[in-house]
C-alpha cells in the first residue's frame, strides 16, 4: 500500500495562562511512501516523528493537509477503518490474556463482511505467531514472558489482521542492547516476507540505517533530509543531518576558506575549487582521519583506545568546537605512548563544508559550491 502525506501540519493549541502560543508538531509534512517499503521516521525527542505516525495510523487528525492510502484519501477516516496495524513502545498486551488470546483479540471484534470463523481466526493467529517464531508460547500469560517474546506477540497481534500498513512507534527501546540488535534483525525479515509497506520511528540513528530502505530526519517537525540511509550518512543536506548521524559522531570544526584553500585553524586541509571566501562550518567523520607524519591537520594527542579491529584517537584542536577530536583508524598502526603530536592527512570523501549561518552543506569534495 503506497502512503501519500500531502503538506501534513500539526498544530496543538496552548496550554496555561504562561504559554499562549501554539505548538506546531509537524509542518508541512510532504512523501510519498512507495508500496512494499520500510520507512524510518528519525529523530530526537520533540521532533514530531510519533505525531506523523498518529496522523497515519488515524490517532491524530492533520490541522490541515491530506493523507492517501493508495488512492482513497484516509484524512478523516476513523483509526479502525484504515486497515493499519500498530506496534507500541510498552507493547500494550492485556495481562490477563494468553499469548493466543492477545493475538485474538483484534480478529474478536470483527463485524459484519469482515466477521471470521473461529477455524479461520485460530488459523490466522498461529500462523502469525509462526512468523514471528512464538508458536511454544501460545499458552503463556504476558508476565512469563520476557521483553522481547512480548514485542513478538504485539507484533504478531498487529499481524494477524493482515493490515495494508504496519506502524512501529519506537518497539526496541524497552529491550536490551543484545535484544534489539536480535530483534531489528526479525522485524526487517517479517517485513521483507510480508511485503507490508511499514514505517518504523525510532530515536536510534543505528537502527534505523540498519533495516530501512529509507529514512526521514527529522527536527522540531520539519524534514531535514529523504533518502536512502547510507545517501544520507554520506551526503548530509545539512550539519544537523551530519550530527545526528554517525558513531561515533561527526567531528566538527570551526572553518576559514581563503583562496579556495580550507583551514582549520592555521592547517591547510583542503583545496576547495570554486568555493568564496568565507567562514564555515567543518564536519569530518571518524574514519575519515588518516594517520600520516607530513599530514596537514596538526593535533595533540590526548588517548589512544584500542577497540580491536580498529583503535579510537583522541586529539585535541583549537579550530574543534568539542574539546576532544575522536578519529577511527586501524589496529595495525602504533602509536609511541610518548608521543605528543599527531598529524592527520584527511580524506576528502569524509569532509563536509556547511554555511555559517544556514548550516547548509555547501561543499563536497568532486562537487563545486552548492
């Protein structure tokens, strides 16, 4: 089922005598979800990104815009009518019920056409338990459960109706990090069986690059960037975008670009064709550091950590607005523990150069000025 959401704004009034504007939760929220994906709403907390999934699932209504399913238009359709299956955050499974009854439940309370068997419910509810591999716990009550059996059974609960859309507002952050990584693995795989076009929101840049076939970034309500998730790590439309993704996180400098040549400080780092004079903002990512004696960028070398397969440099550098600089290189490079200076050769691919006041990328090595 192809989504459309069609200058989607989201406007709630304001409460108290204090505050008396108005919260804008989403504005002007336009894409096109393609039939069969799966979407990553992304962001911090506040960005909007539940709200836009509320106005899918019909929880919420748009203070004005329009929302398509296919071609119906589902703006003013009731929740139960939009043939959407949710997932929550705390999973939402009733403690008194079986995992049997709780997959059931939904299909109960079918009228009408739509009214099932009981043959043909049971089969329904084992088959989605099969799919999310729960099929020995169908006795169980909740509470013998542990956290990620439950997020199965509220998976295969939002299944068994076989919804046009699947709708998941943050479902691994009450597991463990052993848990989600498993977990993320399953919901990517159900969705690739099932072909159903879902959303996934989530605040964890890591999980969201790992299983969707696109991802939106969101900040206070606004797209920041659409595209495709490693597009978006490499290509980052703004500094936010940049920040936000990335772990570690970007490296992030304050610039000078003098005769198309790029300083950090008084270090030389890169040419810069067809760039103007101007002050910049300067985002290198961790692996883009290369260790190198006549490099240009000029560090102090604060700690090494040894991670492995790669080693983790920590540097200082006055142009830098954290006070560390973290670089990833790897392990087959020794570093003296007396050693003071670090010089870095940078990667050209891995630098991005963004607008002082816009914060706009507007410089990409093998691209002139955007």
């Amino acid at each position: 089922m192809k989504i459309v959401l069609q200058h989607i704004t989201k406007t709630f009034p304001s409460r108290g005598k204090k505050n008396t504007t108005d919260v804008v939760a989403v504005s002007d929220f336009s894409f096109e979800i393609p039939d069969g994906q799966l979407i990553g709403l992304l962001g911090p907390s506040g960005c909007g990104k539940s709200t836009t999934l509320n106005m899918i699932c019909g929880l919420e209504k748009p203070t004005s815009g329009h929302i398509f399913f296919g071609d119906q238009d589902v703006t003013a359709l009731p929740a139960e009518k939009r043939g959407v299956g949710m997932v929550f955050q705390n999973y939402a499974l009733y403690p008194h019920l079986t995992v049997l009854d709780n997959i059931l439940f939904p299909l109960e309370n079918l009228k009408g056409k739509d009214k099932l068997s009981k043959a043909e419910m049971q089969k329904r509810a084992q088959d989605a338990a099969a799919l999310v591999q729960i099929e020995e716990l169908m006795d169980r009550k909740p509470s013998e459960l542990s956290g990620g059996q439950q997020q199965r059974v509220a998976i295969a609960r939002a299944l068994v109706k076989m919804p046009h859309v699947l709708l998941l507002d943050e479902p691994l952050s009450n597991l463990d990090a052993r848990l989600r990584l498993q977990t993320r693995e399953e919901i990517r795989k159900i969705q690739r069986t099932t072909g159903i076009t879902t959303v996934f929101v989530t605040h964890d840049q890591e999980e969201a690059m790992s299983i969707s076939d696109q991802i939106v970034v969101m900040r206070q309500g606004v797209i920041q960037h659409i595209g495709k998730p490693q597009d978006v790590y490499d290509d980052p439309a703004n500094l936010f975008v940049a920040q936000f993704l990335g772990t570690p996180p970007i490296n992030v400098f304050e610039g000078l670009v003098k005769d198309e040549i790029l300083y950090l400080a008084e270090d030389p780092v890169l040419s810069v064709p067809g760039l103007a004079d101007q002050e910049v903002w300067v985002g290198i990512r961790p692996e883009g550091f290369v260790l190198q004696e006549d490099g240009p960028l000029h560090c102090k070398l604060s700690a090494v950590e040894v991670m492995g397969r790669d080693i983790s440099v920590i540097t200082t550098h006055p142009a830098s607005v954290t006070p560390t600089i973290r670089s990833i290189i790897a392990s087959d490079h020794v570093i003296h523990p007396a050693t003071t200076d670090i010089h870095f050769a940078i990667k050209p691919h891995k630098l991005h150069v963004f607008h002082k006041k816009t914060q706009t990328r507007i410089y990409k090595e093998g691209e002139r000025s955007l």
